[in-house]
C-alpha cells in the first residue's frame, strides 16, 4: 500500500470517527481488532513424587484427584504487540524459571520479556520442583530430588511449546471485562495473647472480588474466561494431587461452557485462606463458589475491552533487613526446631563465606495495559491483600487487576501493617522457602507500590 494511500484512508477514518462522535482514540483499533489464541497441557506428574506446601508431609504422592494443567492466553493487537498469559496448576516457579523460559520464547517466537506473564495458582497439593529443596541439606530423600529435577526441566519444555501453540492459535477475538464476587476466602492472621497466629479471622482484610475476561471469536463463541481471586489453595493437605477450590473451578467453568478453556490467575491471597478447610468436599464447594461468581458476573454488564497492549516489567530494589548477630545464631543452632536450625546454620556459613552478602532482594512487577479499559498489574512472591487494595484505590481510570505469585514465587511480601503486628507472613515464613533472605524491611511496600505506579505511569502515557 502506498504512502498517500495509507494517508486517505487514515484521514477517511478520523472524518468517520469524529462524525460518530468516537473518542480519536479509538481510531484504527475496534472491538474485533484483538487476535487469540488457548492452548493447554496436561502437567500432573507421571510417577509418585514429593508434594510442595507442606512441611509436615512425610511421603510422597499417592495418586490425583484431577489432573494439573498449564494453560496459555495469547494476545495480540492490531498493531502486532503480543501477551502471553501462562497459568499453572503449582505452588510456584523460581525466577531462575521465568529467565529460562523467556530467553528461550524470545529466541524462538521473538515474544519481549514484558510479554510473558507467568501466573500459578499456588496450590499445596503440587509437586515439588524447587532445586532448594535438595541443594541445602533439606530432608527430601536423593530419588525425590531427582524426579523434582526431571520434573522441572520437563515442565520448561512443556510452557515453551504450550507458548508456541498459543501464538500459533492466533486467530480474531474479542475482549470483555466483567467481575463478581466470592466470600471463600477469610482472612488468617489473628492476634491471640501469644501474637498472631495461623487462624480464620472473620474481621480482617480481603478482597472478595473476582475479575473476570471474557474472550470471544466472530462467531459469538467464548474461547477463554480468564478469572482471579486472592486466597491460598490451602482447602487440601493430604497426598493427591489436586489443584484445590481453583481447580474445581476452572473445571465448572469449562462445564458451563464446552469448548472454553478456563483459566484462574491467584491474587494477593497471601494472608488469605479457604474457609473452612480440609476436606475433598469443601474444595469442590469453595471451587463452585468461585464458579458462581464467574457466571454472575458474565449475567451482569460486560465492558468491552480496546487496545493497544502496553506492556512494561521492572524491577524494584527492595531492603532486607540485617541478619541478626552471630552469637544469636549460634545459639539458634541449638534450636529444636529443625528448620529454625537449619536457616542459622545457612546463615553463618554465608556470614563467613568469602563473597558479601546482599542486603536487597531484585523484585519483578508487571504491567499490563489494555486500551483505556483495563489495567493488570502482576506482582512477584506471595503478596498479602494490602497490596491489591491499596493499588486498586490508588490507581484512577480504568478497572485494575491485581494479581500476586507471578514470575518468581520466592517466598512473603508483607506490608508495612503486617510486618509492624509480626506473625508467620512477616518474619516466620523465611524459614521455610530454602534461602537466607532476612525479612523485608519497612520500606517494602512503598517500594513496590512506588514501581507500580512508574510502570502504570509508562504504559498509560505511551502513543
């Protein structure tokens, strides 16, 4: 096409557009401007392996209740700017991961590293493939973390190709956004006379919102429902493979609607658990909570969904506090407590290593703009719901989307309320994530709320 001919026809759709009253905007990119693409693949273990979540476990898997997926949105405007959504059925994915799969998507599908966003459901009844767990004299039996090895190298090949399947998939769409609500989740910190501890406590935070987007094709047909919430995958503790309330979800969803392939994206549900627990019956109740929610909010007011895509990813730097003292660790060592033991010992073996210690953690935020109708912000580790409220009230304009465990599962982010009251997601939990992270220091939420909104800032004043 030539010069002056592309020059007609741009004019020609800015005299349109303006007659029609549309926004200048919107010119040149329609509802059914959007291509899509799903893909899915089957990720459950094919042998009896460890189970990730839980310290207490003893052995390893004995069977499934269903099976584990990893699924794939591919999204690309009319301008050619391409996402990738991959959700998966897991505890989480180590940074080392991502780097992994983006290095390679990039060689092969020429696909920017802002355009991989990689979501897991944080179910504890997973496998484990995190190397931590055999490279620091954790407890894992020697054939166990091997098959975590095997297991993870098996599962990059998998999310590549299931990349390339997705984008080979592309094909016209249009995009919906809707939401409901669920009250499965409750929050879990309660203060006793002993500080706060692990139990439902009806008077704390949540987020109850379900965010939903709806792709469709030309022919009306949904192709995808993409839907969140913030809460843990905690209903299940025993030794079946499963992917908790989530999984029972996405398959209601996909029953509701044959040939939709369902997708559940976890939120900021770091202090958040399923109310109540511990049963098959109650994941599947709490999975057909959270399918309800998704199917009232597609009988209430769905908003279109424009482009362009901006995309942004970033890092913010974030303080750790120092380690203590190292007469406080030694006598650490001589804790009962096994893995309180095990994080001193770690950590004087570092303190009297040769290299110097980082005192800051790189911490990986994501951004994704749709048009001026909706912004996605991902966000790494497992992120306690302050965060998604305050960025949800913060940020002006378009609905936003807070989604938590993305990129890098590496262990708690507290807010600065949480880490000022203490308690598991504050300092506790760094005992059990492998590493000799200290806890984050106060500046941690400000930090990462501070590179939300750069990042926001970016994408929303791109031309």
């Amino acid at each position: 096409m030539g010069t002056v001919s592309l020059q007609r026809k741009t004019l020609l759709a800015f005299v349109v557009a303006a007659s029609l009253g549309m926004s200048l905007s919107a010119v040149g990119q329609t509802d059914d401007a959007w291509k899509a693409g799903v893909a899915t693949v089957v990720i459950t273990p094919e042998r009896s392996m460890w189970m990730a979540g839980y310290a207490a476990r003893n052995k390893p898997s004995e069977g499934k209740i269903h099976d584990l997926h990893a699924k794939a949105l591919a999204l690309e405007d009319a301008g050619g700017t391409r996402l990738v959504l991959v959700t998966l059925d897991l505890i989480g994915i180590p940074r080392e991961f991502r780097d992994r799969v983006v290095k390679d998507v990039g060689a092969r599908y020429e696909l920017a590293p802002a355009s991989l966003l990689l979501n897991v459901s944080h179910t504890h009844s997973g496998p484990e493939l995190r190397d931590w767990r055999g490279t620091q004299a954790w407890d894992l039996p020697p054939e166990q973390i091997e098959l975590g090895r095997q297991y993870s190298d098996a599962l990059f090949g998998k999310v590549v190709e299931l990349v390339g399947r997705a984008l080979d998939a592309l094909a016209p769409a249009q995009l919906t956004y809707t939401h409901g609500r669920s009250g499965v989740a409750m929050n879990r910190r309660l203060l006793t006379t002993n500080g706060y501890v692990i139990a439902p406590n009806a008077d704390g935070p949540v987020d109850h919102d379900v965010p939903v987007l709806q792709v469709t094709g030309p022919d009306g047909k949904t192709k995808a429902l993409v839907f969140g919430y913030a809460c843990h995958n905690t209903t299940l503790s025993d030794y079946e493979f499963c992917g908790d309330y989530a999984g029972f979800a996405q398959e209601y969803v996909e029953e509701k609607h044959p040939g939709t392939v369902a997708m559940f994206v976890e939120g900021c549900g770091a202090d958040q658990n399923p109310t109540p627990r511990r049963t098959v019956d109650l994941a599947k109740q709490h999975g057909r909570a959270v399918a309800n929610a998704v199917e009232a909010a597609l009988v209430a007011k769905l908003h279109p969904v424009q482009g362009p895509l901006r995309l942004a990813v970033g890092e913010a730097t974030l303080e750790l506090e120092p380690p203590a003292s190292m007469e406080e660790l030694k006598q650490q060592t001589q804790s009962k407590d096994k893995y309180q033991k095990r994080y001193a010992e770690e950590m004087i073996r570092e303190l009297d290593g040769p290299g110097r210690r980082s005192n800051t953690y790189p911490y990986l935020v994501q951004v994704v703009q749709f048009g001026k109708d909706l912004t996605m912000v991902a966000l790494a580790g497992e992120v306690v719901v302050d965060y998604s409220l305050r960025i949800k009230s913060e940020l002006p304009g378009s609905p936003v989307w807070v989604a938590g465990y993305s990129n890098d599962v590496f262990g708690y982010v507290p807010s600065k309320r949480v880490l000022q009251e203490g308690g598991y997601e504050a300092r506790g939990a760094v005992l059990y994530y492998g590493t000799t992270m200290t806890p984050f220091a106060s500046s941690v939420e400000d930090f990462i709320v501070g590179k939300v909104q750069e990042l926001v800032r970016q994408v929303r004043s791109e031309k």
